[in-house]
C-alpha cells in the first residue's frame, strides 16, 4: 500500500454516520495494545478558538523544552497536517504503517455494522503516533462536545474549554447550559478546568464544573486576566496576560481580542503542564511560545495592496469576531469569498460580518459546502446588492482581486474548507525537477506517487515540474494537456480533499500553451508552474552580488569554541585580518558568527554574543564585501545590524519570533536555515519520507512567514541545512537535487564547509578540504547561489571553474579582482 491508498482508505471513513462515544476509540486502541498510555494529554474543548488555543499550548509547551504531539482538525490539503510532533508532520510512511495495521480491524467492524468514523480512526492514529514519538505532553482539539468526543478517550492532565456557543445543537443540546454540561467533561480529575468563556456561558461552565479557573478581561473578575492592546503591526497584536503571582507582555500572530482570550487560556493550561510533568514553563516561554503560534488560516495576512486576509470563521460568533477585528485596519471596499457549509446559519453569518461592496460566494471542494446561489441569496437579502456565485473557490478569490483597488480589503471567511482552498494561491509550489534520461522521468514518476502504469518516451522530454493538485485541477490540467500537446501524469482521484502530486512535461511552447488554458481559475496552479519551468518573468534584483553570479560567503567565528577554526579567530584584531584575506581572495559576504552551533556546544548569552561580534562587524565596515551576522537571537541581529550588518543568517529558520520583522525593518536579506535543533543535538535522528521534498515543504512556510513580515520574497535565502538533523546520505541528496528548491523562489544558500557529512567518504575531520571543494563546484552546477566556506581561495577557484563550465562566455572580468 502507498500513502495515498491509506489516505484514501482513511477518508472514504467519512461516509460512516458518527456515533458518539469512546467505546469504539477503546477498542482501536486495545487492538494497537493501547499505544496512548505513556501520554500526557491536554484536552481543548469549545465552541470557538479550540484550534488556535491547542496551538498556542503546543507552542509554549515546546518553548519550555518539552517534545508536544499536537493533534488538530480539519485539515487544508493533507491529511497529515493533523497530527504533528515537534511542528513536523506525521511522516507518510507512518499513516501507511498504521493503516496496514489497522485496515483488517476496521473492515471487521465495518461488515459487522458498526463501524468507525473517519475523525474516530485519525484520533486513534494520533495517539499511536504520539505513543510510539516518545511525546512528553500530547495536545489534542477537541472534535465536538466533551464526553462523546472521541479525543476523550484520554485522561488529561490540563483541559479547556475556550468558549460556548450555540452549535451542533443537534448532538449537544438546544441551550448553552446543555452544551457547557457537554463541553465541560473534559475537566481532569486532579486540576481545574480552564474556560475562556464569557457572560451566560462562563455562568453555564461553572455551574457543571465548578473548580474553572476563568480567563478574562478584569471586568469580568476572572481567575486570569487579559489585556488586548491591538495592532503593532499588519500582522500582530500586543496583549497582556496576568495570574495571582505571574504576568507576561507578548504578541499574539493572529489579531483579535478573542485571541487575546484564547492565549490566557493557553497560558494557564501550559503553566498546569509544568505543575505536573518533568520541567518548567517560565514567563519567558510563555511569551515566546504565544508570539511564535502561527496558526494558518486563523486571521492571516496574505497581503497588504490590497490588504487580503483568511479566517476560517464558521458561524455567528465567529464572523463576528473577524468583524470587529477586520476594524482596527484601514482599507476602503470590502470584498468578500465566502463559503460555507450547508448546516451553518447562513443568515445569521451575513448579518454578524462587516457590510461588504461585493460578495463572491463559492463551494469548497466538500460534501457538506452549501450552494455558492443560496449563499449569494442570503447575503442579498442582507442588503449586498452585488453578490454572485462563483464555481469555486480559487474562481471566487481570483474575481475579487481582479476587482479589489490597492487600498481595498478582500476577506475569505465561511469555513476552514473554504480558507484551505484559498490558501494555495500563495502556498502551493511548483518543483522543477531534472530529467536527462527514461531513468530519470521514471524516479519522478515514482517520487511524486503518480500512475506507476504511465508510459515514459525515451525521446521526452523538455521541461519537467510537480505541483499538488485536487481533482477539479487536475481534470483542468488533463485537458488542458491534451489541448496542448503537453503530458501531464495525474493520480487516480477517489476523495477531492486530499492534494495528489502531478507530474507535468513538454516543450516551451507546449507549456506556455497550456499554461494559457489553465488561467488564473485554479488556486495560482498555472502561476506556480510558469516559474518552476522558467517561463515566469524576471525576478527583481537589489544588487546583491549572488543576482549577478555565484558569490562565497566566508565563514568568520569569533568564537573560542568553533568546530572547524577552534577558536582561531576569537581575537578581534585577528578576525579582522581573516576577513580582509578572505575579501582580498575573492569573499562577496563575510559571515560573522559568535556562538558555535556545533554538536554539545554551550548555549552564549545575548549579550557576550553581542560583546564578540560588534567590534568585528564596526571594523569590517570599509570592506569591499558585505557583512553577515550568524545569529539566531533578534537582539544580537539588531545589535549587528546597527554596527554595520548587511545580511542576517538565521540557522534556526526564524524561531526567534521578532528576526524576521527585524529583517524587514531594516529591509535587508535573511538567510533562513532547516534545522531541527541549532545547537545541534548529537544523535538525534530525524525520519523523513523524501528528504529534499519535505525539507522545501518545511521551509515553504518560514519563507512565507518572512514574506509576510514585509520581506520580498527575493531576499529570503533558504539553506537546505547540511549538518542539522539530517543523515550523510540524506545530506547527499539534498546536493544532488538542489534545483529543487527553485520552486520556492528564493536564493539558495549551501553550506557544506568540511561538515561531517565527508565522514561518510572516510574523511577524518583534517581531511575534508578537497571533498568541501569539490563539492563547491557540484552545488554551483545544481544551482547554488551562495556557498558559505571556511577556505576561500580554494573554493573560490572551484565556484569559477563551474560557472565557466556552464557559461563558455564567462571571462575573468566577470569576476573581481
């Protein structure tokens, strides 16, 4: 069985009816022989805000040192996305291990007439991934209600309930006491349950649990109060969040004061996980935890000309919620997307959102999404006198920015289904891939799980790339192929909520004529593969030596501790003379470095790291190269950039939460690095499905979260990681496929400079030089636009010899003396 056989065995789970209860779960779990009994468990529960609340928990729980399984629901593209240890997905080839154990359990039940549920099967498949990850602490977002629920299954240690409202009355009650007497089950035995609930509702939770500690704004006399102090920027919100004997300043990424609501509940539940498991959770990790929570879909910024922003609101309360959030921005017209599913009150929805001068309703890809012309009907009867159906949802968002003025907003909102579709416009990629013989196109066809029956013509072919595609685009893309006399190789759709990989080839003309077929109509389908197979426009340039060809940066550690130099360079005044030799040997970028990353090395404070590197970064000021801070703090990154930093490089890939507003304020590029652990954990062993895939997906995001910060795109640098979390062969392979990373549109940054990566050719640690070397002029050849080298004049050579290999009309001018 392949992954996406056991993705579509999970979901064709769907079409059984729930029934609540936890008996069903039990059973699953005895079979797996209760995988969930090691676990510490957190229970969300809640009408609105549970998701953004698990989220914050996991965030903060991993702040404090803590390894946190995190399980959500739904998901945008992937069933994966629900299930996650440490912020990385559920590797597929565990969801096929898991299926095959399962599958016979589950058909069993199935022809005995009582079978499981979709949302029942991923539960028990979250718990034995956390059971056999080793997790300290499992957060799990409650799926409906409390005591039927099958997350319920567990006993946690800390739970919540975020809010109560009037929802799936049909199951929990007609009242909001009947709904809070659900909700509130998920109380654990030994501590008080947390609620972020308000008026009526807090009244109703407290009267069936009454040890709540309530979360709340000091007029509602809460247990824990919040503060909400609105905008900081595009993106942020200041609040403040204060206990009996502890308080915390902090930014919460998603605006809105219920946010504000969610990260007090957030906060009390992660301090009741300290109380009771193996560490701390300080005031610290609480306001990094909460600033670091990004949560995709829930009152995201796209963009700001027009500003465009996605909410997954998906009744009243919620739509009013963006409402009042969508009002401490300026804009002009409001457009809106909105899909949503048929059970929602629509009416009531229309009449809690902001009044919009254009609707553009839509169905997402789901059984239950209602129809786009009742939708346009309600918001017509709301007073919107310009409301239209749209096919899709891609059709619906693209109508809306060809409409939209720069000053204008557009909000997607109606269901997290219809925020997931909308999403792809900026997160789908496009991977170009290199295919020079039948054994290439047959590896591609192999890695992206398409048709294993599809012909591969030893005369083909051109341009090769692979992009995620649902089965409305992939049916678009099929004909479009067909029309143009290009190939595309598509998957065998039996769901159209799971994204399956396409594999698309041809000539230029081929490609840009099916290109033009597609359009703007699918989610930026024919945008992405445009650029992946160089048919894109020109990318724009800032004078930055590696636009114009390939540049060195040269490593300079003021450290005593570094693992290559050891510490030679620790003096100033001698790292001053190392960078002006290695500008003088041909360096574009010097890369100051004060804390050594190497494995077991010790932490360094903010500020001996600041004390190391300013002088040298002040002295390096009249070189003829540009001065990179090595940092993974914001405030030695500032500190840097004051004394005269051009770039920042950042090995942890913006963990800091404040690096890449940093960035953008001082409008300079940041290289952002995948790295699981920075100082580097020895030992520590990584799975990956398919290395170089799951590292650009992984970077995909940090990429975005700078972008979205103020950052042009083309001044993020993205580093595969060599070294950090990755396995020699694996390392080897992100070499060999660097052309991959294209499809995320940034720079590429390489650095490979006698890591123990050589080890595995039988290289000593003294050795390593003419393999660093040699590999310099391979990773240029695969399209590395910056190599990052301890020895310059060497590798200097080697990056020459392999742009003169590809360029016959290279001469020496092109290079500076």
């Amino acid at each position: 069985m392949d992954y996406h056989a056991a993705a579509d065995f999970l979901s064709d789970l769907r079409r059984f009816a729930v029934e609540p209860g936890t008996e069903s779960v039990r059973d699953l779990l005895t079979r797996l022989d209760d995988p969930q009994a090691g676990v510490t468990f957190v229970q969300v529960a809640g009408s609105n805000g549970k998701g953004s609340t698990a989220r914050m928990t996991e965030s903060i729980l991993r702040e404090a040192g803590y390894r946190v399984g995190l399980y959500t629901s739904p998901h945008f593209d992937d069933v994966r996305e629900r299930i996650g240890v440490d912020g990385r997905k559920i590797p597929e080839s565990a969801v096929v291990e898991f299926v095959d154990q399962v599958r016979p359990f589950l058909v069993d039940r199935a022809v005995e007439g009582e079978p499981l549920t979709s949302f029942e099967t991923l539960t028990a498949m979250a718990l034995w991934h956390f059971g056999r990850s080793d997790v300290d602490v499992a957060v799990l977002e409650v799926g409906m209600g409390g005591r039927l629920d099958a997350t319920s299954v567990v006993d946690p240690v800390a739970a919540a309930v975020t809010a109560v409202s009037l929802e799936h009355t049909e199951v929990l009650g007609e009242s909001i006491d009947d709904i809070a007497a659900e909700q509130v089950t998920v109380a654990p035995d030994d501590a008080p349950l947390v609620t972020g609930s308000a008026g009526e509702a807090r009244d109703a939770v407290r009267r069936h649990a009454p040890d709540t500690v309530a979360v709340g704004t000091a007029a509602e006399s809460p247990d824990v109060t919040v503060r909400y102090d609105g905008l900081v920027n595009h993106t942020e919100a200041a609040v403040g969040i204060a206990g009996d004997d502890w308080g915390i300043e902090t930014r919460v990424p998603m605006p809105g004061s219920y946010q504000a609501r969610n990260a007090g509940v957030a906060a009390a539940l992660a301090r009741q996980v300290g109380d009771v498991v193996e560490g701390s959770v300080t005031e610290a990790h609480l306001a990094r935890g909460i600033r670091s929570a990004h949560w995709p879909g829930r009152f995201e910024v796209m963009e700001r000309e027009p500003l465009v922003v996605l909410d997954g609101a998906h009744n009243p309360g919620a739509c009013a919620a963006v409402a009042e959030t969508l009002g401490e921005y300026d804009y002009d017209d409001l457009h809106l997307v909105f899909g949503s599913m048929h059970d929602k009150d629509h009416q009531w929805m229309v009449d809690e959102l902001p009044s919009p001068s254009s609707v553009w309703a839509c169905a997402p890809a789901h059984e239950r999404a209602a129809d786009p012309a009742v939708l346009a009907t309600a918001f017509e009867a709301g007073g919107t006198a310009d409301a239209t159906a749209a096919p899709t949802v891609s059709a619906a968002l693209s109508r809306a920015r060809e409409a939209a003025a720069p000053d204008d907003c557009i909000l997607v909102v109606g269901s997290l289904f219809a925020v997931g579709e909308a999403r792809r416009t900026w997160s789908r990629l496009a991977v170009p891939r290199e295919v020079d013989t039948v054994d290439d196109a047959r590896t591609t066809l192999d890695r992206s799980n398409s048709d294993a029956d599809a012909t591969v013509a030893e005369d083909s072919v051109h341009r090769v790339a692979t992009v995620r595609l649902d089965r409305r685009e992939a049916r678009a893309i099929d004909r479009a192929a067909g029309r143009a006399g290009a190939t595309a190789v598509t998957a065998d759709y039996r769901t159209g909520r799971e994204l399956r990989p396409a594999v698309l080839s041809g000539t230029r003309t081929e490609l840009r004529s099916l290109l033009a077929a597609v359009g703007d109509e699918y989610g930026g389908v024919a945008d992405r593969l445009r650029e992946a197979v160089g048919l894109g426009a020109d990318t724009p340039t800032h004078g930055y030596p590696w636009e114009e060809r390939p540049s060195v940066m040269g490593i300079l550690n003021v450290t005593p501790d570094s693992f290559h130099d050891g510490g030679d360079y620790f003096d100033p005044t001698a790292a001053v003379d190392r960078a002006e030799a290695m500008v003088e040997a041909g360096a574009d970028v010097i890369d100051v470095g004060g804390e050594s990353t190497r494995p077991g090395a010790d932490p360094v404070s903010a500020a001996e790291e600041i004390e190391r590197v300013r002088p040298v970064i002040d002295a390096l000021s009249d070189l003829d190269a540009l001065v990179s801070i090595d940092t993974r703090k914001a405030e030695v990154a500032r500190a840097a950039l004051d004394a005269g930093a051009d770039v920042l490089n950042d090995v942890t890939g913006l963990a800091d939460p404040e690096m890449r507003f940093l960035a953008a304020e001082y409008d300079v590029p940041v290289v952002v690095m995948h790295s699981i652990d920075a100082p580097v954990v020895p030992d520590k062993t990584v799975a990956y499905d398919d290395v170089v895939s799951d590292v650009i997906d992984e970077l995909a995001e940090r990429v975005a979260l700078a972008e979205r910060a103020g950052l042009d795109r083309e001044k993020v640098i993205v580093d595969p990681g060599l070294g950090f979390g990755k396995e020699p062969v694996e390392e080897f392979e992100l070499l060999d496929r660097l052309g991959e990373f294209r499809a995320l549109g940034c720079p590429v940054l390489v650095g490979h400079s006698h890591k123990s990566m050589f080890g595995y050719l039988g290289q000593g640690a003294d050795e390593r030089l003419p393999a660093t070397v040699a590999t310099t002029a391979l990773a240029v050849d695969r399209g590395a636009d910056l190599v990052r080298v301890h020895d310059v004049p060497e590798n200097v050579a080697a990056v020459r010899a392999a742009v003169a290999t590809a360029d016959a009309e290279s001469t020496p001018e092109d290079w500076r003396a």
